[in-house]
C-alpha cells in the first residue's frame, strides 16, 4: 500500500493525454481535446460547455491538490515521491519539446501544474524540515 502512495498522482493525467492523443488522432492530425464532453444552459441565457481538454484539466487540478497533500509528510519516502514528481515533470518536458502531439495548450498546462507539484514539494520539504530543527 505504501507503494501506491508513491507512484505521483500527476503521472495520470500524463498517461491519459498520451492515450487519447495517440490513440485517437484523426487523418487530419486533429486531436479529440477540443470535443465537447458536456453542455448546460445557464440561467444567463448563456450556454456552458466542457470540452475533453477542459475535463483532463480539472481532473489534473484535483490530483494536483491531493499532491500537494501528499507532499506535506514528512517521512523517508516523501524523497521518493519528490524524486518521481520531478521525473514526471521532465517526462512531460520532453515530451513537450519532441512531440508533436504534445504542443498543446492542454498539454502545456498539465506540464506547468508538475512543474508547481513539484516545486511545491520540495518548498514544504525544505519548510517542515526548517522547523524541524532545534537551535539550543
């Protein structure tokens, strides 16, 4: 179980725009992020949608959150988790930089939220660990 508490929860999200930008991509190079998922008319008159690329963006919100949370303990295995965020972030890097189907705006965004994952860790390492120490 303590396994699974280490595996980054942002490595989710990554997997799932892989799955649905490799596995879905049109003959015209289009991708599916821009499909709308849900709609609702608004009391305003106006008329709100979600597209896929917005529902993969709040679902990477709510597992940053909980990230975040994760990142708070303070243990021996929180270096491993702050080992594997950062090499979640590079993987979404990378993948930024040579993929052409990652230069996305959706994409782009699930790499900024690893990159603030991840320097949210070390911060409240290096904070909670500040205060762990005792100066006479």
């Amino acid at each position: 179980m303590i396994m699974l508490s280490l595996i980054p929860l942002l490595l989710i999200p990554f997997v799932l725009y892989n799955l649905i930008a490799f596995g879905f991509v049109g003959a015209s190079g289009s991708t599916p992020f821009d499909a709308q998922v849900f709609s609702m008319n608004m009391m305003s008159g106006g008329v709100f949608s979600l597209s896929l690329g917005h529902l993969l963006l709040l679902i990477s919100l709510v597992l940053m959150f909980f990230e975040i949370i994760k990142s708070s303990r303070t243990s021996n295995a929180s270096v491993i988790d702050h080992l594997l965020s950062t090499l979640v972030f590079v993987a979404f890097l990378v993948e930024f930089l040579l993929v052409k189907s990652a230069a996305t705006a959706v994409f782009f965004l699930l790499m900024i939220m690893a990159l603030v994952d991840v320097l949210a860790g070390f911060s409240v390492s290096i904070r909670s660990a500040g205060r762990d120490v005792n100066l006479g």
